[in-house]
C-alpha cells in the first residue's frame, strides 16, 4: 500500500509523542515524583508505530509488550493516553474520551516473561473462529525467545493457520544478558523455518521498513495463509528499568555501541528522510516538536489534577497495561 503525505507524518508525529511521554516517565521516576518502575524505551519507537498503526483494523487483536509500557501501541492504536499517564501516578482518570483498549483489541499483558504467546494463540483461535478476516499481532522480545511457550504456541498456529503475526523487537538484550550469548543463531527470524512459517528480518530503526514487512504479513494472515513472524533489529538505549544497572552480564554495557545506534535514532532519520523528500519542512517539524511537548505537559498537569486511586477503582487491566 502507497502511503500517502499525511500518513508518513502520523509515523513521525506518532513517534515523537511516543519518545516525549517516554521521557515524562523517566523524569518523573528520577526525580522522586513518581514511584514504581518504569521499563523505557527511547530509540524502538520505529517498531511499534511502524507495525500497527496501518495494518490493523478496528477489531484486530494486539499483544504489546512491556518496553515503554506499551504506550506506542496504545498511541497507534487511537487510545488517549490520559489513563497511561494517570495509571503511572497511581491517580484515577475517570471516564477518557475515545476507544478503550479493549474496544481496540487490547487486554492486558502477561506478568510472566513468555505467556504473550499462548494468549495470543488463543486470540487467533478466536479470530479464525469468527470468519471476519482478523488479524492478531503478537510483539515480544528477544529476551522472551528461549521460553518453551514460543515454540509450543508458534507450533500450533503453524498447524492450524491460524492468522498470527508475530513480531520480535529485538533489542540486543534480555536484561542483563545480550542477545548475542544467548541464541545460537545470528537471527531470531530463523526459529520460522522449523514451523514452516515464513519469515523476514527488518531494519527496527526504519518505521517504512517495519510498516512494510508486517503489511505482507498481515494481508497473508487474513487471507488464511497463517501466521508469520518479523525480527525487527533495535537497540534498547537505556537500562532495562529505570534505576537498575545498566550492564551487559556485570560489566556497564559498551557506550562506543551506544554513540553508533544513537547515529540510528528512528526519529532523526525519518525527519531526516521526510525533509529530504519535501515532505516536512523544519519548521512543520517544530511545529509537531511543539504540539507533543505541550500535550505532555497538558497530560502531567491533568494526572496532578485527578484524584488518587484507590485499590477498588483499579481493574486487572489498569494494573497491567496502564491504559484505559
């Protein structure tokens, strides 16, 4: 599908939002303003904004996972992100205007490290059982690609054909552990040989890329073709969690690796590309850079306005998800 102007700058304005509430969070935690954990994630904005916002319907299914606490996704997907930012600071948002997340193919995230999977299953059991052309996208990341649930769930999908897209944003590292020392292979992707699932491996800092590899996908999903599975290659430019030790095994993880994927922020070269093709001028940048600082500012005075939550005003999704 040819894209046209103003979807290529919701892609930018998408990831701009994404990076700016990201950074509410991780200034928020630092400074004491907020407690709990927050795992971030400036630099893989490309991945979830370029798989979701074009490629879904209404009433596909979607698995996120739990960098930036699924608020790209969420973004994508048309949800406010009034209850996301409310939810962090244990604060009640009341009723939200728009899509709930539920209403958008949304229902929480697993506590456990690889039960993404057979929850996805599940979904795409589902939408094969409803013969409307579904689709579910399941996102997990490389640190979840040693769990048995993987294989046992990908095996079964391939069996029945069922209409899964499954996406791996792999970061380079599970926690503390790089990916490099942890899987055989070079690439995640080649797991879709053994289940004879087509696959494909992705630039993740290129949100055309990611949009394009999971748009073949997708059409293949609906068409009853089954699943597939899409290793998208990032970098996770931070900590696993805000405030836990930023290592690779025990040592602090190489900074000259860090300046180069730094060179590859998703948003500077899609600026970059959509400025170079007269798509976005510097001053329509400013203006988007603008429009997001102020939403975000708009957002943290709003949660400061909003009463604090009570245990009875939560459900299992707010605990999990973070979105309403």
């Amino acid at each position: 599908m040819k894209l046209e102007k103003d979807q290529l700058v919701k892609f930018y304005s998408l990831m701009v939002r994404t990076r700016k509430l990201d950074n509410l969070m991780i200034e928020a935690l630092n400074s004491g303003r907020m407690a709990g954990f927050y795992h971030a994630g400036p630099g893989e904005e490309a991945v979830g904004i370029g798989a979701c916002t074009f490629n879904m319907r209404d009433d596909d299914y979607l698995y996120p996972h739990h960098r930036s606490h699924a608020i790209g996704f969420t973004l994508a997907r048309g949800i406010s992100p009034k209850g996301w930012v409310c939810r962090h600071f244990d604060k009640n948002p009341g009723e939200v205007e728009g899509p709930t997340a539920e209403e958008r193919g949304i229902f929480g995230i697993s506590g456990t490290i690889g039960g993404g999977f057979p929850l996805s299953l599940g979904w795409g059991i589902t939408a094969k059982k409803n013969g409307k052309n579904q689709a579910v996208l399941s996102f997990f990341g490389d640190g979840a690609s040693g769990r048995g649930t993987l294989h046992e769930s990908m095996n079964m999908a391939a069996i029945w054909k069922l209409p899964i897209v499954w996406i791996c944003e792999n970061n380079q590292f599970g926690q503390f552990m790089p990916i490099k020392d942890a899987f055989a292979r070079e690439d995640i992707a080649d797991i879709a040989a053994g289940y004879n699932m087509p696959s494909a491996v992705v630039d993740g800092q290129d949100v055309l890329a990611v949009h394009e590899a999971v748009e073949v996908a997708v059409q293949k999903a609906r068409a009853g073709d089954g699943p597939s599975l899409i290793e998208c290659k990032t970098y996770r430019m931070r900590g696993h969690a805000e405030g836990v030790p930023d290592v690779d095994h025990v040592d602090p993880r190489s900074e000259k690796d860090k300046e180069a994927w730094r060179k590859r922020d998703p948003i500077v070269l899609f600026k970059e590309n959509l400025i170079k093709q007269r798509i976005l001028t510097a001053e329509e940048v400013s203006k988007i850079d603008k429009e997001a600082d102020d939403e975000v500012a708009e957002l943290d005075k709003y949660q400061q306005e909003c009463p604090v939550m009570v245990p009875s005003d939560a459900s299992i999704l707010d605990v999990f998800l973070y979105a309403e």
